[in-house]
C-alpha cells in the first residue's frame, strides 16, 4: 500500500508493507522484493520516499537493541537500501 503526500512544495511517498518471515519459500521473499522493486521504480525520483515496513531481517548494526546474529534477509535490506539510496532508520 502507497500513500502519497503533499508537504510543502514537494512530494512524499509512503511504502507500507510486511515482508516474508525467515523461515518462509526463498520464491515467496523474491516475490515481495520484486513487487517492492515495481512499487519504488514507479515513484518519481524528486519524491521522497518512505519505506515503513517489517523486513524481517536481522543485522549486526542495529546499535545497543541489536538482536546479535546476523541472516540473508538482514543483507538483503542493506543490498536494498543501497540499491535506492534509501537511509535505515528506527530499526
């Protein structure tokens, strides 16, 4: 789900969504990345967008609440996040 808002005099974009659990088919991730993939490419690139959402990821960075392991969902959503320039905040 999108929502798009008008603040000011530019545009922002609200990605909502729950990715797969760990645990879940490697096919039924890709396939929430490949949506989330359709989604963000359909935002014009002077929007900002916001990507609010459960990544059910996992990664060593995570400061003083950090779980302390490490999975290939938590590199995903840095690969991700690298991908489209996208900042990971309050995780």
């Amino acid at each position: 789900m999108c929502v798009k808002l008008e603040i000011g005099r530019g545009s922002t974009t609200i990605v909502c969504g729950y990715a797969p659990q760990a645990g879940c088919e490697e096919e039924e991730k890709n396939v929430f990345w490949r949506q989330l993939d359709q989604v963000i490419m359909e935002i014009p690139e002077n929007e900002r967008i916001i990507v609010g959402a459960d990544l059910n990821g996992h990664k060593k960075v995570h400061g003083r609440w950090s779980v302390g392991e490490r999975n290939g969902e938590g590199d995903r959503i840095m690969e991700y996040a690298v991908a489209y320039d996208l900042t990971i905040v309050n995780t």
